[in-house]
C-alpha cells in the first residue's frame, strides 16, 4: 500500500533521535484518483453536455446509485429548478423540478447537507428520495464569483454511507 514517510532528527539528553512518522496515503490516492477521473470525463463537454457528463461521472466515480445537478434561475422574480440526474451511470432524467419538502431544497436554503443514512425519515415526502429508494444523501450548493447560489450538486444511493469524505 503507498506510504507517505516523514522523518526527523532530535536531541534529547546529548544524544540523537530520529522520530519517524508512516501514514497510510491508500485514501488519498483514491480521492484524487477520483477526481482525475471525473476530470477527464467532462473536460470536452460545454453547456448542457458538460451536465450530463458531470452527473454520469459522478455516479459513476463514487459508484453511487445516483448523481445530480439542479440550476437555479429566475423568472419573474420566482425560482426555477431544473435537474438533471443520473442512474447508475446513465441520464435518466432532465427537467423542471419542485424542491419543496425535500433534502435538495433544504441544501439550497441551509448549505451542505449530509445524511449518511435514514434520510427518508427526515423527508418523508421527497419524490427523489423515494424513486431511489435512497437511505443516503449528500449535496452542496453551488454558488458564482459573487457568492450567489446558482446551483446544487448531490449524490444519494440505496445504501448507507460509512465515511462522507469521498462524496465531499
């Protein structure tokens, strides 16, 4: 397994140390194996393309059950959201969504929401939970260069999650 080894010399009572720290580095290998992952999935897409592809790399890199992202826009003055999905690596939806009552619009209004299991408990009227039949749920918002939300991205899949720090 790859190591990361740190050493260093210390004196101590006239004489020389040597302190040596070995940390497993297997987890950051596969985080950043799965960002290059999901890199090189997406770099030749623009506009709606790069969504599409963004979410099937996503599912496909956390081999998670499924992986979305809704854009948020405004038409007169009210918001609209528009998802796109994907299901084990596919696209299987895109459209207008109603986020009310539900863990994606509970992330937009609060930041990044994470539940690691019995997420339907919290949201039990979640249309997007309950066609996933997700126990699982991670999203953050995304926001432009002046810090307003003009999107969410998320993952949820049928089983709980261990550890959120992959899907983070």
């Amino acid at each position: 397994f790859p190591v990361e080894l740190s050493v260093s010399a210390v004196s101590w009572g006239g004489s020389r140390y040597f302190v040596a720290i070995i940390r497993d580095i297997t987890e950051r290998h596969r985080h950043e194996e799965t960002l290059k992952n999901i890199g090189l999935g997406v770099s030749a897409a623009t506009g709606e393309e790069f969504v599409k592809s963004l979410v099937i790399q996503l599912s496909r890199a956390l081999q998670l059950d499924g992986a979305f992202v809704i854009e948020v826009s405004r038409e007169a003055d009210k918001a609209v959201h528009t998802m796109t999905i994907a299901e084990q690596e596919q696209i299987c939806g895109s459209g207008p969504c109603d986020l009310t009552g539900t863990a994606a619009g509970e992330a937009l209004a609060s930041g990044f929401q994470a539940y690691l299991s019995n997420v339907q408990q919290h949201f039990p009227a979640d249309w997007l939970l309950a066609a996933f039949g997700a126990e699982c749920f991670v999203a953050m918002p995304l926001v432009d260069h002046l810090v307003h939300i003009i999107g969410l991205m998320g993952v949820l899949d049928h089983r709980s999650l261990d550890n959120a720090q992959i899907v983070e």
